[in-house]
C-alpha cells in the first residue's frame, strides 16, 4: 500500500473494528437500556482514536509476520 493510502487504510479499519466492538462490549455489559445509544458512542469515542494509534503500529508487524510465516510454510 502506497501514498495516501497507507494512513486511510488503517483509520477506516480501525473505525469500524472500534463501532463493532464497542457496540458487543456494551450490550454483554449493560444490555439495552435507554441510553444505550449514548453510552456506546461514548466509548466508541474513547475506543476509535486508540484503535487507529494500535492500527498504525500493528500493520506493519502483522504483514512483516504474515511474510514470514508464508516463507516458511510457503504460497
């Protein structure tokens, strides 16, 4: 991935791994109460910034690892 690309990629990818997650996580700890909608965009909020910042360090490592692990086991 080149140029612009390789900072759009993992913001919308972390965007919305953080709205999935955040949205299982609250109603496995709150259920469905009236302010669900609130308190979950609160915490995807919170969540999406800190997804983005891991994105950006974990990409590289995680396609450093996949290549190692296709050499080794091979295509």
């Amino acid at each position: 991935m080149t140029g612009k690309a390789r900072f759009i990629f993992p913001i919308l990818m972390s965007g919305v791994m953080a709205f999935l997650m955040t949205a299982l996580v609250t109603i496995l700890n709150l259920g469905l109460p009236p302010d669900f909608l609130a308190r979950w965009m609160k915490a995807f909020a919170i969540a999406w910034p800190c997804a983005a910042l891991t994105a950006f360090l974990a990409i590289p490592l995680a396609r450093r690892g996949t290549g190692f692990i296709i050499s080794i086991i091979g295509e």
